[in-house]
C-alpha cells in the first residue's frame, strides 16, 4: 500500500482562490457548485524538464476534512519517448521531483506549501 501524501497550504493560500502562481495554472476540475469534493488541477504552462524524456504536465489535489490539506491524486508528465502521458505518485522520486519543484516555485511568489 502506497502512503498518502498531502499538500499543505499556508490559510491565506486556499488554492480554491488561487489562479495562476508563477508558471502553473490551478483549474477546478470538480463542479465549482459541488462543495462536497472539491477537486483542483495544477497545471503547468511552461515547458520544462524534469528528467531527460519527462515533462511535468499536471498535479490533481483533492480537498480533505482538514482545512488547508489537500491529497495529491495524481503526478502527471509527457513523456516524450513514449508520445503519451505518463502518472506517478509521491512515492517515486520522478513524482517527488515535480512536487518539489513546484513548491519552490509557488515558495517564490509567497504561496507557502508544505509536503505532509
């Protein structure tokens, strides 16, 4: 069984609210009426590198009980080797990769996140 991982956001930085950070875009992926399961995409729009052949593309957070904790679902790359998608979680260190890179990313325009 895989851990669950969470992203943690400062209570001034709802990600509901939030739009664009830096280079990534967040989109609600759930009805914005649904308030039951919220669900966002936080998407990049430049293309970079996270290894030779993989593109960071999207990261899917669901909202939780906990206030300000988001589950992160999915870890999505291109894989440009392949042509296609390709998902990873917290537990590779692809996955891993990602995610640090975009909280620093987020950590320089003053949105404060914290892996859990």
């Amino acid at each position: 069984m895989t851990a669950l991982h969470y992203l943690e956001f400062h209570p001034a930085d709802n990600p509901m609210y939030l739009k664009k950070v830096g280079n990534w875009v967040l989109t609600f992926l759930s009805p914005k009426e649904d308030l039951t399961h919220i669900q966002l995409a936080i998407t990049s729009v430049l293309p970079r590198q996270v290894s030779e052949n993989l593109q960071p593309l999207r990261v899917i957070i669901d909202q939780t009980e906990t206030e300000n904790r988001w589950l992160i679902q999915q870890i999505i790359c291109y894989d440009s080797t392949q042509g296609k998608d390709a998902i990873f979680s917290c537990e590779d260190a692809i996955g891993m990769k990602v995610i640090e890179n975009m909280m620093q990313e987020f950590n320089k325009y003053d949105v404060e996140i914290s892996l859990v």
